[in-house]
C-alpha cells in the first residue's frame, strides 16, 4: 500500500521496491542507535533505555498516521516517512537489547533461555496485535483504505504505548547491574571496552542475527509476493501471519526450555538450518497457489522451526557478554545484523524474477544468511550452564 499511497507516480514493480526501502531504512540508523542505547544501558542502567525507547518508537508510529500522502504534499511526503522510520530505528536498537538484558539479569539460574524467551513471544505478540487490527482495515474497499484506512492502526498504537509506560515506570533495575553500580564497576565507555575484550562475541552476534533475514521475508516480501503477484487474497495471507505468530507463541517458550537443557548452540543451529530448507517449499506453495501448502509449510517454517533460533538468540547473545557491557555488545551486534537482514525485502524485490519460478533468487538468498548465522554460532562457545558472574570473564574455556 505504501507503494501507491508515497509513491504512485512510478512503475508498480519500482514502487513496491521503494516502499520495501522505507521499511529497510529504519533499519540503517539501528547501528548508530546501538552505540547511544547501549551506553546508556551499560553505564546508567537498562530501565532507562526502555523508557527512552518506547517512547521514540510510539511516538514516531502516531506520526506517520498524520503523514499527507504524495498526492496532497508531493515528495514531502516520502521524505517525512523515511525521517520517521529513521527515528523508529533508532527506538528499536534500544528496545530489543534493554529487555533482553533486563529479563537476562533478572532470570533465575539455569532458566535464562526460558525467561529472555518472554521478550520474543512479546514481540510476536506484538505482530498478532498489529495484524488483527490490520485485518478489519484489509477488507476496506480499495478506495477507503488508501484514502484513511491506513492510518487507523498507526493511531491505535498510542493506547499500547501508554499501557506500555505504565509498566516500564515500575519495573525495579536488574540485580547484576545494580551490583556493578554500587561496586563502581560500570564503565566510562562501554563501546570501548566491548570492542577491546569481545570483538569476537559481536562478529558472532552480527553475523548470527542474519536468521532474521527469514523473519523479514515471512512477514513483509512474502506478503507482497502473495497478494500483489500470485493474487492470492490479502486476508488470506494476513490470517496465515496471525496463525504463523499464536504457534510461535506456544513454540518459543518450549524451544527455550528445550535449551536450557541441552544448550544454546544446537537449538539455534537446528532453527537456522531449518528455515534455509523450507524456505523453497513455502515459497513454491505460494507460487502455485496452494492455500493448504502454503499453510503447512508457513506454519512450519515460521511458527516453529524459526522459532527455535528466534527462542534462544536473547539468552545466546547476552550470555557472550559479561555485565559491564551486555547491552552495547547485543545492541550493537544484532543491529548490525538486523539492518543487514531489514534490506532483504528491498534485495528481493530486485532480484526477483519473472514467471512461476521467479522466487527462486529470494529463496536463495534466506538460505545463503540462514547457513551463515548457523557457521557463526557452531563457533560460539556454549553458556547455558555458566554462572551470571562469569560471562563473557573466561568463554574461551567454555566449549561444549
């Protein structure tokens, strides 16, 4: 939609191209928001980051609700959303790494996968909420929706925003951080320290969080792919990503308990390894229009098999990463991957091809990441049984 709303005076195909660019974009300041958040997080504490980034990010959502399309205000228009998906970015390098160093720290021994699980079974939860609101929008005529239906779930964000600030004011600073702070042990420059004692934890993090590149496909270019090229209806495809999403819910937590058991390492690399295979057959079912496939095989390969990798990175990364620098190292590593994988959509749309068999490129390409990030955590150590104190002091010994 955002084609034909910000840019409807070019070709379909290179409008579509540049509305998956407005998605990526809020990708590219993530690196830079990484260095900022994390200082912040490391050095005043992870209750403040969350704070700070729930409100950028809502309050940079309602905007673009307000936003004239290209028809009213020209190339203003385009202009104002990709600053505002800018700042989303911003937010978002914050947001992931604060709540998983925050749930990390508070968990109990032994059950850190299972708790840091919780803050991707809310961002999936997330994804449900958005879609459900979505649905009723969806089936606006053509006319309604790209005139003002649009906007509704932009402007319904305020009401998770508050709800969410409510909560984030009470919650208590995390036990390990708060021991460093009263010792004097948290540092001037975090960034600095990282980079000087864990570079090899962040390349691992950075090339680890490419698994991603098959969230971002699922969810955005396959949507795309479905509706605009095979016509299958939207509704259809925005059911699969709800029903994709609640399996997710019930798998993350049980794939996270599964490696506090057995490890890290062999959960991430069966889920990555798994989505560089099924990959081909979901998209083959979508090419050909097959509903039952193309539930079978979403609902395999982004309710469960993504979610073994996507239920263990929170504990996996911040677990490479001792305290004083826990929440730069995962911020800068997983958005440096993360902004690597939200081009994928804007990648994929180029090198797609014509015809039946012209999602083979894209399919190639969530392969080639997947088998990357599974190559880079096979060399990670494994941390599951380590002790909090620990982490990150002495992993060049810890082997499984």
């Amino acid at each position: 939609m955002f084609g034909k709303i910000f840019f409807p005076t070019i070709d379909p195909k290179l409008a579509t191209v540049a509305a998956f660019a407005t998605f990526g974009v809020g990708y590219v300041t993530r690196p830079i928001g990484a260095f900022f958040m994390g200082h912040i997080g490391d050095k005043f504490g992870r209750k403040k980051v969350l704070t700070f980034t729930l409100l950028l990010m809502g309050i940079s959502t309602f905007l673009i609700g307000l936003l004239p399309t290209y028809n009213q205000v020209g190339i203003a228009a385009p202009i104002m959303l990709v600053v505002l998906r800018l700042l989303q970015g911003l937010s978002a390098a914050g947001e992931q790494a604060g709540a998983n160093s925050m749930t990390l720290e508070h968990a109990p021994a032994h059950r850190r996968a299972f708790f840091t699980s919780f803050t991707l079974s809310g961002t999936q939860m997330g994804f449900i909420l958005a879609t459900l609101v979505f649905l009723p929008i969806a089936s606006l005529p053509e006319e309604q929706l790209l005139s003002w239906g649009w906007r509704i779930p932009f402007f319904l964000s305020a009401i998770v925003v508050a709800v969410g600030f409510w909560v984030r004011r009470t919650l208590p600073e995390t036990p390990a951080f708060k021991e460093e702070a009263d010792a004097n042990a948290t540092v001037e420059m975090p960034a600095a320290v990282l980079f000087r004692d864990h570079t090899p934890a962040v390349l691992r993090v950075v090339f680890g969080a490419l698994v991603s590149v098959t969230s971002t496909i699922f969810g955005i270019f396959v949507l795309s792919y479905a509706v605009n090229t095979v016509h299958i209806p939207r509704t259809t495809m925005l059911t699969l990503l709800v029903c994709a999403n609640v399996v997710a819910l019930a798998a993350i937590p049980l794939w996270a308990m599964l490696s506090d058991k057995v490890g890290r390492r062999p959960i991430f690399i069966f889920g990555a390894l798994g989505c560089a295979v099924l990959i081909w057959p979901t998209l083959w079912a979508i090419s050909r229009g097959d509903l039952n496939l193309i539930f079978l095989f979403g609902l395999l390969t982004s309710g469960i098999v993504y979610s073994a990798a996507n239920a263990v990175w929170p504990s996996l990364y911040g677990e490479m990463f001792d305290t004083r620098v826990r929440l730069s190292g995962m911020a800068i590593g997983t958005q440096i991957g993360f902004a690597l994988g939200g081009f994928a959509p804007t990648i994929s749309a180029a090198i797609m091809g014509e015809g039946i068999n012209g999602w083979m490129p894209v399919a190639g390409l969530v392969s080639a990441a997947s088998v990357i990030a599974a190559i880079s955590i096979f060399t990670a150590p494994e941390t599951y049984k380590v002790p909090m104190h620990e982490l990150g002091k002495k992993m060049n010994k810890v082997r499984a």
